[in-house]
C-alpha cells in the first residue's frame, strides 16, 4: 500500500482497528465494554480508569488551589504534607491535597502504561514503549512514593507547583551539601547529555538523507559512507535505535538511583569520597 | 518478512565510492583497515568498523587537540610539583585556572596555561565543523548535523569566552579540570542567583529531559515495530509499510495525534538543539540581564517569593563587573616562567 | 616503524619537560606570607579585666624550659627574685582571686589545656614571666571580649538561640594545648556579594561547606536555596555571620601571626554550639551547657527572624 507523509492516516487505519485482545478480555473474558474508540483515540477499560483519574486529580487541584487563592500559574502551589505526619493522612489543606493528587496520579500514570499495553497487544507490536513508560513513571514513584516511605515521611515529596518544584530540587540538591559530586547524579548527567548528542546525531542523519536519492538502499549507503568517513563507524539503522533506547534506559535507572541513595545511605556527597 | 540483518550480507565490507571530492583534498586518506567483528552482531549493530576519513580539516583538528592536550598535560605536571606520580594520583584535582581581568596572562600559572589549552581546543572544534562541513557536501547530505556542531559550539563558545568577556572577566569560565568543571557549575550557579530560575534553563532542562523521552519513546517505537521493518527509516519514509502505520497508529491511539517517519526526526532534531541553543542563550543573558536569577523571577512574577530580600540579592540591571585587583585568591606564584 | 619511534620520542620529551619546570612548592612557601595580624595594644577591656593586651608576645610558645637562666632585667616589676609560696605575684589579669580562688582556675586551666604546671610556669619561680604565661593572658582576655562583644550580642538579638554557659579555654582547647586545624574559612570580607567571580564564589562555597561540617548541619540550616545570600530568612544566617566576624576577630586580633588561623570548627568540633562552655569572664569553671530552646535548631525555617517567641 503506498502512502507519502500527507496522505491522511484514515486509508489504512481501518486495516488495523481489529476488537478484541485487551488485558481486560485476558482477564476476565466475553466482551470488553470499553474496545471502542474516541475519535483518534483508544479508550479501553485502563483509559476510562485513566481518564477518571485524571479529572479528580484536576478537580482536587482547582479546589485546593482556590483555596489558597493564588491562580497564577506560574506561583500556584500544592504543598506536601508537613513532617508532623509522618507517613500518615494529613489535612487537606496541609498536605492532604498533595496526598489525594499523587495517588490520582500514580493510577492514572499506571493506567496509561497499561492502555499503551493493550494498543500493543492489538497492533502485535513488541511491548519496549509500555516498558520505557515504567521506567519514565518510575522516576515519579520514587520521588513521591518510595524515598518518603524509606524517608519516613510524606513531607519528602517535592511540592507540586512550578516553583515549588524548582526549589525543591535546589533545597534538596544542598541538602546533601554537593550534588554534583554524587555518582549517580553525574552518570545520569552523562546519560542525559549523551543521550540528546546521539539524539541530534540521528535527527540529521535520517533529515538529511531522506528523499535524497530515489533509491532507499543508496540512501542508507550514504549514510554509512558518512558515518564511517566521520568518526570511522555506522552503527546501522537498527542499531542506532536500540543505543538511544538503552541509553534513555540508562540514564532513568540512574536518575533512579541517585535520588533514591539520597539521604537514605547518603547524608553528604562530599564526605562521600573522602569518608574518614 | 524483512530481517534486521537484510542489508548486511556478511561477505564483503562496504566501502565509500570514490569521488573527485576526495582527492581534492591533499590530506585526503581513508585511513585503516575496515574490519568486520562478529561479536557486535549478538548486540544488533553493525559490524564493520573503520575506515576513517583524514582529510586536511580532520589533522588541523587533531593538531590542535593534540597541541592543547600538551600543554595542558605540562601545566598539569607544573601543578604537581614536577612529579608524574602525583599528578595521576591527584589528577582530578588538577586544576588550571583562567586569569583575572580579560587581558593575557602576566605569566603562565596565573592563567596562562589556560588561555594556551582554550585557544587550542577552540580551534581543534572549529577545525571539526569544517570537517563536518566537507564530508557532508561530499555525501550530499543536507547539512543538520552541521547546524548541531555549530549549536554546541555556540554554547562552549558562550561558556568558555562570550559570557567572560561580558561580565569583564576570564575568571567566571570554567578552570580547566575534571573537579574544577563540576565545581564551576555549582559555583557558577550560587554566583548568579540560583540558574534554577532562569527561564532559558528552565527551558534547556524542558529539551533535555524531553531529547531522553523522545529517544525512549522513538527508540522503543522502532524496536517494537522493527519486525516489519520500521527501522528502515529512509524506505518508509517513501513508502510507509506496516512496520511504520502500527509505529504512527499506536501514537494515535494513545495520545490522540502522531508523527511520520520523517517528521519524528524533525521533532528529535529540534529538541536535541533546542537544549544547547537555550542554555547559550541562558548563560549569554546571565550577568546581562540580571546578576540574581532569583531576584529575576521575583520581580517578573514567575518564582513564589519566600520572604522580603536583602539589598545585595536585589535583581540588578547589567551590573559591571568590577576588576579583579588584589589577590586573586590562590598562592601567588613566586617563580617567573 | 617510524611512527613509533617518533610517538615515543615526543612522550618521553613530555615526560621530561616536568624535569624544566620548577616546582611550586618551596619558593612560594619562603616567599612573604601574610605579615600577620598584630596585637591590638591600645584597647581597654571592660569588666574584671583591667589591663591591656601585652605587645608582641615572642614567637615560641609551648613547655617553658625548665633550666633556663631567668633574667630579671626584662621581667615586670612584680616578679620576685627569691619567689615564696602562698603568695600572689606578678598577676595581670585574674585580679580579683584570693590565693585559693587563683589555683582553683589554675586547675582549670591546666585541665582544659592537658597540661601541667611547668608548661607555663618555671617551677622554681611561679611568678617570673614566659612567652607561653603571655600569650596565656592574651587568650584569657580573647576569651572574655569574645563573650561581651560577640556572643552576648547574639544572645541579646537572638533569645530564642541562648546556649547556657560562656567560651572559655575548654571550648576550643578541649584537653590539648595545640587545637588542630580542621577546614578552612575565607575572611569574612569574601563574604561580599555579589561576589567578583565564580572563582571567588567557589571559595565561599568551600567554606560554607567547611562551616556546615564544623556544625555538624547541612546547608538548609542556614539557607533557602532559592535565596542564598539574604540574611533575613533565618536567624541562624544573621548569627553566623556575626559568628563569621568573631572568627575574624580572633584570627586578625588576637592570635599571633604564627599560629594556625582558628575556624568554626576550633569551637563547634561538629556540633551546633560548643559543648565545652564555662561560666565566663576570667572564671573557667565548666558549666553545664544546655539550649533554652532545642526545638529552634531543629527547624530554623520555622521560627521568625526576630528570635522573639
């Protein structure tokens, strides 16, 4: 089926809209009520769980910022909950907002994870984007979840707010004196830098080859040619794909770790290196 | 069904085509044997590696590297008392420090080891996008990844020389070393009022964090579909098989609109340049625009102020550097070179 | 072939050229280091102390040599030929103890200096005069204007921060006559912002770090990131950096030129006040120190800049 980038997706999206196969149908068999979909997108049982999710994190937000009654975006605030608490409920002006929106979200992030994993399973394709969501979510569950839990208490969530969590970044960053000299920390810098490095890399290899010759296997060869003459290696269409994966992989696993070690096993990076 | 290995019959090595380009470059070599190692197949990338192209740009730039490499290895020893053996041991903490003020250095330890490695790394990067330049024509690529080169340069051009000469003076760039480069940044940071608030590296984290989503998300999309041949990028491109309609309809379906083959790379190209296009733009507008980034968002209303603020972290309008005279702070050296 | 051989020519040339270069270290050293601070003569203290700070006190200071031949013609007028017990002689700043009263501080003394009584004192002669005697005094009357015109300011402005009890010899020397030296601090005139450079800023870094470790506190205790350098967040900030000018005090007034500068460290050793704390002015009897409101240290950020209640 031929098909230029401005042909519209409709002509062969039909093909593809096949019911059946979803986690829920797996799970509990018969019909699943929610394999239907909203205009371009899939809803699925974990897109209505998703979607619910989200409208009560929003609506938990509107009311606890009208609360305070600063709406500007930009110093709109939802505190975590103050260290008094500890690991328990807090009052909703206290930190019980903050408590309901990081639950809200967790499902509904959960749920998008598990909706992605659904529009696999329909597509047949192989499950790395649902898997890469994880580890993106990840991130979120240790800042908010797991170290205040290895913390002991709730407070340690970051605020959730434009600046709120900016200056949490920072307080936390000189919490632990240096957080430069953290190990993780530079790995996963390195990792980030790499990572949009290959990324320009890539961009231009395929922007500025494309359509540049009728021939897609001459194409490619220039490419290699290029690659090869420049830093004397072509890592190969598919190879460059599974580098930035990895690399993207890397760098979350060790933004992970770096937060993670913070204040649990670590008090001070700099007396890190030098302990005694 | 397409193989990933489809492309890579293993018998003969690839090699350029030859072009009059080529040898109109006096220094113009393939340099090396190709190679073929098997092991990198078990990791599904390619398996040749080398040749390397010379070429007269390509020398200039390792030249110059080499130069700098040098003389920095020799101010190295110099700040270890002569000793190799120290020098490896505390190599981490060597440190070769710019000199106050924007003239050259009075002498070699107080700044002049610097200016010497800087100047020659400068020119080593401006050799390479000339490399770059020349082997893009020659494989007629369209030439973004030159576009890149001079992106990045701009931004360790801004660091390392345009930002000093705005504030008045070489000592706000990095010293040259492994641990003086990371303090920098933290110093540099405390310095100008926490670069936390400053909305162009709020908006160079904003690329950065995005350059990794996009990888996985790209990344991941490709190695699912690949398969059906997604990873063929410049074929699909032409022709969208099934391979690329599931890697677009699985986008559709989740987050209601998607790329194309070709218009993903666009996104890719935009975020990974975004990111050192903004910090350029950040560290140029740091010490120009304001000396307190803090005090910056206060006054402009993007930052939650946490309490009334002293006289000397009020923001302040380009703010001259006053001339570092006096003490500069190290042991001055005694020992003219 | 011969691209070995010039590749390792040219390393074994770099390798030499270490040889050419001199190194840093011994002429920098002998070179002028700071000509020192001098002892502030001129200045008359209040309270029980009376008399000036002594002029230059020599440059050797530890265990008075015990054989010396004593040489009365540079000795203070006091200071008897043929010294007699049970008596006082030649006292210049614990003025106002009896007999009794003087050994009980002397006691003291030498507990909180781990020394004994020959370390200043030449044995036959209680009363002749040594350079360790001197810069004894000169530590005593350190000690009580540090009290009075540092720390009873902080106190004053600061009520919530009180910490019962006063410096004394204890709370730097802690049993040992030669503290050690542990971090570095620059001057408080680094403390000028914004500073001239990233360089000088990333010495006031080092020693903000070298300040949280001699607390034993991370940064947060004294700042909010977002704000490094205002002062009015918390009260902990507006009393180091009075702190930071009593250290300043110490190093350019009082200590003599060859002796180590002190930092926080010299008197916090890694705690967020001083534990060895004395009843105060000349009287080194230890007290027992206690924060009168422990909850404030806690949480800095929690509690108003005034430090009233």
């Amino acid at each position: 089926m031929r098909l230029s980038m401005s042909q519209s997706m409709e002509t062969f999206e039909r093909d593809y809209k096949k019911p059946g196969n979803t986690i829920f149908q797996a799970l509990l068999g018969g019909v699943d009520p929610f394999d239907v979909w909203l205009g371009p997108f899939y809803v699925g049982f974990f897109g209505i769980v998703s979607i619910t999710a989200i409208v009560l994190g929003v609506l938990v937000i509107l009311i606890s910022v009208g609360q305070y009654g600063d709406w500007d975006l930009w110093r709109a605030n939802i505190p975590s909950p103050l260290r008094q608490y500890g690991l328990g409920p807090a009052p909703f002006l206290h930190g019980g907002a903050w408590q309901l929106v990081v639950v809200l979200a967790t499902v509904s992030f959960v749920a998008w994870g598990l909706r992605e994993v659904d529009i696999c399973r329909k597509l047949e394709m192989g499950f790395h984007i649902p898997a890469m969501f994880s580890l993106a979510i990840s991130a979120w569950v240790v800042l908010q979840i797991l170290r205040p839990l290895a913390m002991g208490c709730w407070c340690e969530g970051f605020d959730l707010s434009f600046t709120g969590h900016l200056t949490w970044v920072s307080n936390t960053g000189f919490r632990y004196m240096n957080f430069y000299d953290n190990p993780f920390h530079a790995y996963a810098v390195l990792g980030f830098f790499l990572t949009a490095m290959v990324l320009a890399m890539h961009g231009s290899a395929i922007l500025g080859t494309y359509n540049t010759d009728p021939d897609p296997n001459v194409e490619m060869r220039r490419e290699d040619s290029f690659w090869r003459d420049y830093v004397g290696y072509s890592i190969g269409e598919y190879g460059i794909h599974r580098l930035g994966f990895y690399l993207a992989v890397y760098t979350l696993i060790m933004s992970d770790l770096c937060i993670f070690t913070s204040g649990t096993l670590v008090k001070d990076w700099v007396q890190f290196w030098h302990p005694f | 069904m397409a193989t990933v290995f489809s492309h890579h019959p293993p018998e003969p090595l690839e090699e350029a085509e030859p072009s009059v380009l080529d040898s109109a470059d006096p220094l113009g070599i393939r340099a090396g044997r190709a190679m073929r190692i098997d092991l990198l197949a078990l990791l599904k990338v390619d398996t040749q590696i080398g040749t390397i192209w010379l070429g007269t740009w390509g020398i200039l730039s390792t030249l110059s590297f080499l130069a700098g490499l040098l003389v920095f290895y020799i101010g190295a020893l110099d700040q270890a008392g002569g000793s190799f053996w120290v020098m490896v041991r505390y190599f981490g903490n060597i440190q070769l420090a710019p000199p106050d003020g924007l003239s050259l250095a009075h002498s070699l330890r107080d700044g002049g080891y610097w200016q010497i490695v800087t100047g020659f790394w400068a020119f080593s990067v401006l050799f390479w996008a000339g490399r770059l330049w020349e082997r893009l024509a020659r494989h007629k690529w369209r030439p973004f990844l030159l576009w890149a080169w001079l992106s990045a340069i701009f931004l360790t051009s801004v660091i390392w020389v345009w930002h000093p000469l705005l504030v008045g003076s070489w000592s706000d760039a990095p010293a040259l070393g492994l641990n003086a480069d990371l303090q920098w940044a933290q110093n540099f940071s405390v310095l100008w009022g926490n670069l936390y608030y400053n909305p162009f590296h709020q908006l160079a984290i904003f690329f950065l964090f995005g350059s990794t989503m996009l990888w996985g998300m790209h990344g991941a999309t490709i190695l699912a579909t690949s398969s059906e041949g997604s990873h063929h990028e410049d074929a699909e491109i032409k022709n969208m098989t099934s391979g690329s309609q599931k890697a677009a309809l699985f986008w559709r379906w989740t987050m209601g609109f998607n790329a194309f083959p070709k218009s993903i790379h666009d996104w890719l190209w935009w975020f990974a340049v975004g990111v050192v296009l903004s910090s350029g733009i950040g560290i140029l507008a740091t010490g120009t625009m304001t000396n307190n980034w803090y005090a910056w968002g206060v006054d402009h209303g993007t930052v939650l102020q946490y309490g009334p603020m002293t006289r000397s972290s009020i923001n302040q309008h380009p703010r001259p550097m006053p001339p570092m005279t006096g003490p500069s702070g190290y042991m001055p050296a005694q020992g003219k070179i | 072939m011969r691209h070995q051989i010039f590749a390792t020519l040219l390393f074994a040339l770099t390798l030499t050229a270490g040889c050419a270069i001199k190194p840093v270290g011994d002429e920098a050293a002998a070179a002028t280091v700071n000509s020192g601070p001098t002892i502030n003569t001129g200045e008359k203290s209040g309270g029980t102390i009376g008399t000036d700070v002594p002029a230059n006190p020599q440059a050797t200071y530890g265990p008075t040599d015990q054989n010396q031949k004593l040489d009365f013609s540079t000795q203070p007028a006091g200071v008897p030929h043929a010294y007699v017990g049970g008596r006082l002689y030649n006292v210049q700043v614990l003025k106002q103890y009896d007999y009794p009263g003087l050994l009980g501080q002397m006691a003291y003394v030498t507990q909180a200096l781990g020394v004994s009584c020959q370390y200043c004192h030449v044995t036959t002669n209680y009363a002749y005069d040594t350079p360790t005697k001197r810069i004894a005094r000169t530590m005593m009357i350190m000690v009580s204007k540090l009290q009075s015109e540092h720390i009873d300011a902080v106190h004053k402005a600061f009520p919530n921060y009180v910490v019962t009890g006063a410096v004394g010899c204890a709370t730097c020397h802690r049993g040992s006559p030669i503290i050690p030296v542990k971090y570095n601090v620059v001057p408080v005139g680094y403390l000028d912002w914004p500073a001239k450079s990233s360089r000088q800023a990333g010495f006031v870094v080092n020693s903000m770090y070298s300040a949280a470790r001699s607390l034993g506190v991370n940064c947060l205790f004294c700042h909010n990131s977002a704000d490094f350098i205002t002062l009015q967040y918390y009260p902990t900030n507006q009393i180091a950096h009075r702190m930071w000018h009593m250290v300043d005090d110490i190093n350019h007034k009082y200590l003599p030129p060859n002796i180590p500068a002190v930092t926080c460290f010299s008197c916090h050793k890694g705690n967020k006040w001083p534990e060895a704390l004395v009843v105060g002015g000349t009287d080194e009897t230890p007290v027992q120190v206690k924060a009168i409101r422990p909850e404030v240290h806690e949480n800095p950020g929690a509690f108003p800049a005034s430090g009233v209640p």
